[in-house]
C-alpha cells in the first residue's frame, strides 16, 4: 500500500536502565534509573506513557488541543496503560493491539487517516514495562525459575511518535498490513520460532507488491525475534520464498541489549516499545542524517494469551512492514 | 482499492510446512547444558540438605528437644530464610545460579508462595493477597493431598495401617 504525504515531525523513546546500558542507549531521548515510578507496576507504565506524551508534546512545542487522534498500545489486559495515559489528554483516542508489532500498526492506521486527509497529524504511543508483562503472562516477577537459552526479555520504556502531513526530513512511503501466520509453534520460551514465519511472509508480500528486492533497503529491521529467530527467519525466508537476507537485516531485540553483559535477557528484547526504541531512535536518527536513504520496519508480535496456550492452541503472530525513506 | 489478498499464500495448517519449519527450528536451537544444570541443582540441593539437617542437630543439641521437634523448627526456619530473601529481592539470582536444587525442596515452595504476594498485594487483601498466594502452590498442595490419600490407602491394603 503506497503513502503519500506523511511525514515524520519528531519522535521520543524514554529506555528503562537495562535498554539505557545497551549499545544504542546514547540515542534515546530519555532513560529512567528506577522500574518503581509509581505505586504499582501497571501504573509505572502509565507514567511512562504519559512521560513520552507530554515530552513529544514539548519538543513540538504543541499542545494536546493540536493533536487530531491518538493511536496508543500495550501489553496489558485490556491495553489498560494506554487507556489511562490518554485519560485527561480529551484527544481522540485509538487503542490498538498487534503484542509487539503494536507501532508499526499504529503507523498505519495513523499514516493512512493523514493520507486520506481525514486528518492533520497524529501521535502514536506505545510503552512495555517488563515487571508489568512478567506478571501478567510468565510468573511473579521476583520468581526465579530457570530459563531456556530461547527466551526474550520484555524490554522496558515508552516511545512517542508524531506523523503529519507538513513536509519534513523523513517520510513515511508504503505499509503492507500482515496476516495471521501459524505454524504450530507452541513454546511460549521461544518467540523467535514463533513470529519468524509472520515477518517472512510480511516481507515476501511488501517486496512483491511493491517490485522491490531485499538489497534495495539500507536496512531491514524485524522486531523482536532475538538471536535464535533471526537465523530462523533468514532460513525461512530464503527456503521457502527465495529471498536472501544479507548484512543490512538486523533485529532490535538483538541490537537493543549488550548480550554478552546483561545474561537476563538470554536470546534478546521482545514487547512492543522493543522496536520503537530502536526505530524511533537510531533509525530515525540516521534517515535524518542521510546516513539510510530506505529502512523497512518489520515488527513482529505473538497473538497469544496465557489461557489459550493452556489449552494447547499454537501461538499465533503477525507482522506489519512500514517502509520509511529519507526525502531528499 | 488496494487489495489485501493479491500477495496471500495460503500455507497455514499446511502439514508439510509445519513439519519443513520444525526442522529449521530445530536446527537453531540452542543445546541447553542439562549435565551442568543437574549437577548445579544435585549440589545447591545438597547444601540445603546438609544445613537442614545441621540446623536440626543444632536445635535439637542447643535446646534440648527432640529431633522430631527440632525438624519442625528447621523447616520454619529455612521457609523463613526463602520468603526473607525472596522478599529482600535476592533468592531469584540465588535460583539463577543454583537452578532447580533451590526451587524443589521447601525453599522453592515457600519462594513461590512469597513472589505471588509480592505482586498481587496492591490489588488488596481479598483480591490480591488472598487469591493469587496460591498461584503457583496450588497445583502442588492439592495434588500433594490427593497423592498422600492414594499412598496412605494402599499402605493400609498391604500392610494394614
């Protein structure tokens, strides 16, 4: 799907320590020192919503009467935090939910309303909290059960992103919106298996559709996949659908952490603010400066609860592209 | 009109390629070390043992009182020392390094018991506290109970009580 006419105004990510200690920590507008930021975990979320909120809103010097919709989303049952974070701001709101490949969803529905000239600009919100997703889909957070080499690490924060229709540096060119793929991947520990077929299906579709190959992005950047998974999706893809991925794919959950450093994150981030810190940041950053003309975004999330992988249903994903250029 | 379907192959449920995909995970899947794992777990469990039954000697030696009495004593003391350290953040790194020697013997049991309260207490004493401290005990509690029901008839079939 072509978009024309939407542009980047300005982003801000806001890393939790562990993200802040990794090797892109120097790109993030903000990091916090302290996962208690209020009483509870789920509430700490919310103030780390409302924190990349009101900062966009600064750095744009805007306020919140200027903004036309608001396209929020999170882990949490019912996306909870983002309901409270937009609660008070009386700007329109949309809550999404795609688990981690929540932001590039959001760039779509906002990016295509601004194409559509229903609107002027929007701002997409997306946040994780990793004692927040503990809780709610493995154990209690200070359970110290054993972990396989293949689980991922819900990764802490909330980035903020502003879309308008004023031309600016970086520009938002196509989107190609993801299916639901299952190939019977039932361990929740080893989310790389799971989403790896979703983003190569996603990035299959987005280069057809668009008569494109691989080596014509600077960079292709799948969410959270981890070590493991992204061997397994450069298998994958060049199996079954004969595209080879070369050295400009990488995965934030991978990049975001130091690996060798920090041993709790095992095989890499994962959560939806995983890749909006690392997009927001450093990718927005080098299509800013020129140093990538073409960088495809490739979020994958796992559609999945506890209590259907209770009752052995296989783990679902999906996975949405957003191409971003460098307008010359 | 943009169409969503142009591009769309239709492989879910398809059993060759669930079968072809598992072969590719596999092959990227990392070797868990499961001998060190267990002889990490054999030794911290043994340590635990070794200090339980210390403990026992101690009590029973220091206070006088019967080794069926200091064992009662030991018990509440190592289950205190779980839910201390639980609490003060620590026993999860403990576990890390000693993996499942500290999770199977009753440290383990008053860890679980301990990180579920932890955190459901905002949610109040009713709904958080009361209902989530057996979160993960649970399970072991009743089929516990049950198992030494079924144990304790077959021991009165064969031996008569």
């Amino acid at each position: 799907m072509k978009i024309n006419n939407v542009y980047i105004k300005d982003t801000v990510t806001i890393s939790g320590p562990l993200e802040y200690q990794g090797p892109y920590g120097k790109y993030f507008t903000d990091h916090i020192n302290d996962y208690y930021l209020d009483k509870s975990y789920e509430l700490s979320e919310v103030k780390l919503q409302k924190m990349a909120l009101n900062k966009l809103l600064n750095k744009v010097e805007k306020t919140t009467s200027d903004i036309d919709l608001l396209v929020s989303g999170d882990l949490l049952n019912q996306i909870t935090a983002s309901s409270y974070a937009a609660n008070k701001t009386l700007i329109p709101f949309l809550g999404v939910y795609s688990a981690c490949a929540t932001s590039t969803e959001q760039l779509i529905i906002a990016s295509s309303l601004i194409d559509s000239n229903k609107i002027k600009n929007a701002i997409c919100l997306t946040s994780s909290h990793n004692l927040a997703a503990e809780k709610q889909f493995r154990n209690p957070v200070e359970y110290g059960s054993p972990k396989p080499k293949t689980a991922t690490f819900t990764a802490t924060g909330s980035a903020s992103i502003m879309l308008t229709n004023e031309k600016t540096k970086v520009k938002i060119t196509s989107c190609t919106i993801g299916t639901v793929q299952d190939l019977n991947q039932k361990d929740p520990n080893n989310m790389g298996a799971v989403m790896a077929p979703a983003a190569a299906d996603t990035i299959y579709r987005h280069l057809k559709e668009n008569n494109e190959k691989a080596s014509d992005y600077d960079l292709i950047l799948t969410g959270d996949l981890g070590i493991y998974g992204k061997d397994i999706l450069k298998e994958y893809l060049k199996q079954r659908y004969s595209i080879e991925l070369k050295d400009n794919y990488d995965d934030c959950g991978a990049m975001l952490y130091d690996l060798k450093k920090t041993k709790e994150v095992t095989a890499g981030g994962s959560g939806p603010v995983c890749s909006a810190l690392i997009n927001y940041s450093y990718v927005y950053e080098g299509l800013k400066n020129k140093k990538f003309k073409k960088v495809l975004l490739v979020p994958t999330g796992a559609l999945f609860s506890p209590t259907f992988s209770y009752q052995k249903q296989s783990i679902l994903s999906i996975a949405h592209a957003v191409c971003l250029e460098s307008e010359s | 009109m943009y169409n969503f379907k142009k591009t769309f192959q239709p492989i879910n449920g398809d059993k060759m390629e669930q079968q072809n995909y598992e072969t590719i995970v596999n092959k990227h899947k990392p070797k868990e070390n499961r001998l060190l794992n267990a002889l990490l777990a054999f030794l911290t469990g043994g340590l635990i043992g070794a200090f339980g039954n210390f403990l026992q000697e101690a009590y029973s030696y220091f206070l006088d009182i019967s080794k069926n009495d200091a064992a009662v004593l030991m018990l509440t003391t190592l289950i205190f020392l779980a839910c201390l350290f639980t609490a003060l953040g620590f026993f999860d790194s403990f576990a890390k390094v000693g993996k499942m020697g500290l999770i199977i013997p009753i440290t383990g049991f008053a860890h679980s018991m301990q990180s579920a309260i932890l955190d459901y207490k905002k949610e109040g004493l009713i709904y958080g506290f009361g209902a989530n401290i057996f979160r993960l005990a649970g399970s072991v509690i009743l089929y516990g109970v049950v198992a030494a029901y079924i144990f304790g008839i077959i021991r009165y079939a064969i031996m008569g009580g």
